[in-house]
C-alpha cells in the first residue's frame, strides 16, 4: 500500500440522485494529500458530471456496459485500476460491486474491496433472487459501510457478514443549505406557485417515481382541504417518469389550484424555504434521505415514513413526525397538527439542532478517511 492510498470510486451512473450525489460529496471533500482519487460509472447518465470538481481526480471514466456482464466494461475497468495503481475500490451498491469483483479478478494488484450499501428492502422478487448471488461478494468485501443502523441491522438480520462493517450516517453541508433566503424570497417563489402568503404549504422533495408515493401526499391534501378547513396546498419539487400520472391524478381529486410541479430545480434550496413543512411519502428505497436532512437544516419540520433511517433522522414529537407507509389517515393527522405556526417554528429550530450537531458532511467525510486509511494498513485483501 502507498503512502497515499489509491481510491477508485465504482457508481452506476452519474444520474440524479441520493447515492450518485453521495459519490460526488466524497470525491469533492476527501483529502488529496491523503488519497489519490479516481472514478468510473458503469453507464453514460452524467448529469451530476457538472457538479464534480473534476481536477482533483487522477482519472474518470465511464465504462459503457452495454449488457448485464459486459466483458469489454470489464477490461476498461481493470485496465484503469492497473493504470491508477489503485489500492481500494469503493463500490456504490450492488451493481457496481459486482463489477468490481469482476475486474479485481483481471488485475495483479492485491486492491481491497469496500462496499457502501444504500439499499434496505428490496422490492421485486428479481432483486430477491439476485440478493442470494450478492450475499457471497458482500461476505468476500473487505468492508461494508452502511448508512444508517437501522439498514444495518436488517442486513445483518439476514445473514450478511463483513470482516469489517460500520455505519457511517450520511452527512450534508448544514451551512450550504441554511436559511439565508428573506420573507420577501419566499413570498417571490410562493408567488410564482401561484401561492398566497398565508397558505399553508407543504412541500415534497423527491423524482417523481412510484416508489415515492406523491399520490399518497395528494390524497391526504385533498382529505385534509375537505375535513379540516386549513386552506393548505402542495409543492411538488422536481419531475421525472411519473409526472402525467401525477398531474392527471392531480385533476381527478379536484386540486388543480391547489398543487404545483416546480419541475427539475439544480438548486432546490428557494423552493424548500418557501414551504412551511417537507413531507416524503415514500413505501420504499429511503434508507437516509439527503433530501430530508437538506430540508432539516432549512428549519423545516418533517412527516416522514417510518422506513430506513428516518427514525435516525426525525425524533417523533420534537422535530416531525412518523406514520408508517400508506396509512393516509395518520398522514392527515400530522399535517393537520403542523398547520399551527407555533408548532412549526418549534420543530423547525429542533431539526436544524438535530442536523447540525448529527449529519454534518465534514465529520461523514473525515469518518470515511479514518475507515480508508484503517482498511489500507489491514491486512491482505481477500481473492474471490
């Protein structure tokens, strides 16, 4: 192992989303006079590429695979792990993992492996059966790094074993995503949702896929308008493949002067400020959301469902509150008691505590370092 570790991060892609933008935070923060930093992404989506300060890296490459096992990928893969003298592969989720391990095998370097795991349930019976095939390479890893303890201890529920594993929570930087926006920014971004100052605004924050249950949000916002009299309404922050359904849906539970789409937003920060609480809805995928810690430093209370980390995150009570995945009725309750100002500026000033003394992205990126560096004066790396 040299003085300065080689690193080679493997992702899917650079795509939209919360472990893209986690490889991302990593490269832009760790430590050049510790570590020499290389990436590869197995498929062409580069749309976090703008956001990577890309000359602090050795090298970076997108391998193309064009097929489930594509042996040419492979190959570019283990021929920039030669060609970086690379010590450690730090492999994003199953897929990448996978790939490692296939390049490893094409290369004479003794490279450890560490798998940073962002997955909990797993949804298809598809992912079920591949779960058999990847409990052998997550036990073959030098190390996994989980993002929360909660997914931790499911994984290890069911039989899944690292020499070396550990939670390492996902961290933000608190200060970015800081309330500096005034009243008179909120009430220009309210404006242009076509929101008057005194709605009640709830915000969701998350791409427009199933597993988000916008609907759910969207039914709940209708109940709440018809049974309560809060005069509340809906900002739905982002786009993606679910849009139409959203929006017919949308005109079905008559709340078309009531719900707004902001589309894709690079920065997210003016239309979070500008809600007055952030919900995710979601029945899967969330294992510690970035989005909702990014709203927590924003100073906004959260309703989140009780899946993954978020029990982590938010302590029911205090900074939000927790209904468990499709239970609509508990939802409306929330909403309808975060409705009172008081309540909220309350919760709001608990979650930017929580945030900032918990998830800081400096203390997630120096945790990351003292793992790297530990694994590299380890002993020898297991051989697949």
């Amino acid at each position: 192992m040299s003085a300065r570790p080689g690193l080679l991060f493997i992702c899917n892609s650079l795509g939209i989303g919360g472990a893209e933008t986690h490889v991302v935070s990593l490269l832009n923060l760790l430590d050049t006079t510790r570590f020499q930093l290389s990436l590869a992404y197995l498929k062409p989506n580069e749309q976090l590429l703008p956001k990577l300060h890309r000359d602090r890296l050795k090298s970076i490459q997108s391998v193309r695979v064009r097929s489930k096992i594509d042996g040419a990928a492979v190959q570019r893969l283990a021929e920039q792990i030669d060609r970086d003298h690379i010590d450690i592969l730090v492999c994003t989720n199953n897929y990448s993992m996978l790939y490692g391990f296939l390049a490893r095998r094409r290369t004479r370097r003794p490279v450890k492996m560490v798998e940073v795991f962002h997955t909990t349930q797993l949804r298809t019976l598809k992912e079920r059966l591949q779960s058999l095939i990847y409990k052998r390479l997550f036990e073959r890893c030098d190390q996994l790094i989980y993002v929360c303890n909660n997914q931790m201890q499911h994984w290890v529920s069911l039989g899944v074993r690292s020499p070396r594993q550990v939670v390492i929570h996902n961290g933000i930087d608190t200060d970015y995503f800081s309330d500096r926006f005034s009243a008179d920014d909120k009430r220009n971004v309210r404006s242009r949702m076509g929101f008057d100052p005194s709605d009640f605004v709830i915000g969701i924050c998350a791409s427009f896929r199933p597993e988000k249950a916008h609907g759910d949000l969207l039914q709940a916002l209708q109940r709440l308008r018809s049974t309560s009299g809060v005069c509340a309404k809906a900002m739905l922050i982002g786009d993606g493949p679910e849009r139409a359904s959203l929006e017919h849906q949308i005109s079905e539970l008559g709340l078309r002067e009531a719900v707004a789409i902001t589309g894709f937003q690079s920065d997210v920060r003016p239309y979070i400020a500008a809600c007055d609480v952030m919900v995710l809805a979601s029945h899967a995928i969330e294992t510690f959301s970035l989005s909702a810690l990014e709203s927590m430093a924003l100073g906004k209370p959260l309703v989140l469902t009780r899946i993954g980390g978020a029990d982590e995150q938010v302590e029911d009570g205090v900074n939000g509150f927790l209904f468990a995945p499709g239970d609509l009725t508990a939802l409306v309750k929330h909403l309808n008691n975060l409705s009172d100002p008081h309540l909220r500026a309350r919760m709001g000033a608990e979650a930017v505590k929580i945030v900032t003394s918990r998830f800081q992205i400096g203390a997630m990126v120096e945790a990351f370092s003292r793992e790297f560096e530990a694994l590299g004066a380890a002993g020898p790396a297991w051989r697949v």
